[in-house]
C-alpha cells in the first residue's frame, strides 16, 4: 500500500463549490477528485491518461456495485422477516369476510404506494432511517433518542 501525503490546496469559492457538487454527485471524496484531477494534469501520455480515467471510473462503478448489493440484501432479508412474521400470525378468514377483507386490501395498497411515490419523490430511504435510528443512542425504555 502506497504511502500517501497531506497537501493543503486553496480554491476559490466556484471552484471549491464545483468539486462539492461532484463529490455530492459522485459519492466520492474530495480529495479522491483532487487526486485523480492531479494525476490526469501530471500524465503526459494519453494512453496512461485514458488508462487513469478508466480505472477510477471502474472504481466508482465497482463501489457503487457494492453499495447496491448491499442494500439489495438488506431488502431481500427485511422483506423475507417480514412475509414470514405476517404469515405466520396471520390467521386466515372466513368466506363471508373475503369480499370485504379484499376492498380493504386494495385500498391500503393504493395508500401504500402513493406513500412510498412521495417518499421516493423527496428521495427519503428507510436504509438512510434505519442507519440513523441506529447510530442514536438509546433511552431508558431501548428505543432511540430524537
């Protein structure tokens, strides 16, 4: 593993705007950008440049891959637990109920999904909650502290 030293840079206001925006953007470091803006200013073959730039790029892309697997498998898991709880305390309804469980069901679908549109439309996700709710320290009854 390479050895890496401290460089302190100054930035005008746009710029340093700019490279928070790409970080923002990118879900990369700032320094990682600084780096990589570095090293394409300091190689002169356009080989190697283009090399240097695929190769974040393949980086960004196989971080972002990770990060997708992982929440892809926290869902996969928290809805499994919860199919499994709901069919397992579930009893099942009489024939006379079933026309009137089935509207109920329809109706709280439609509200489930015009709640999840909005959350997606503010761009709120329950794993961003859940690793919030977690990282608060807990009260005297175990749940988290607001």
């Amino acid at each position: 593993m390479a050895v890496k030293h401290r460089l302190s840079v100054y930035l005008d206001a746009e710029m340093m705007a700019r490279l928070e925006k790409l970080a923002t953007k990118e879900r990369a470091a700032k320094s990682a950008i600084a780096e990589a803006a570095i090293i394409s200013f300091l190689t002169s073959d356009d080989a190697d440049r283009w090399e240097a730039a695929v190769t974040r790029r393949l980086d960004r892309l196989t971080r972002s891959v990770d990060r997708m697997e992982r929440d892809l498998e926290f869902s996969v898991e928290a809805l499994a637990l919860y199919i499994r709880a709901w069919l397992t305390a579930t009893p099942p309804l009489p024939d006379s109920s079933q026309a009137a469980a089935q509207a109920k069901g329809r109706e709280r679908y439609e509200s489930f999904v015009e709640a999840l549109g909005r959350r997606l439309a503010k761009g709120q996700r329950l794993s961003q909650e859940l690793s919030e709710d977690v990282s608060k320290p807990l009260g005297a009854v175990g749940k988290p502290v607001p």
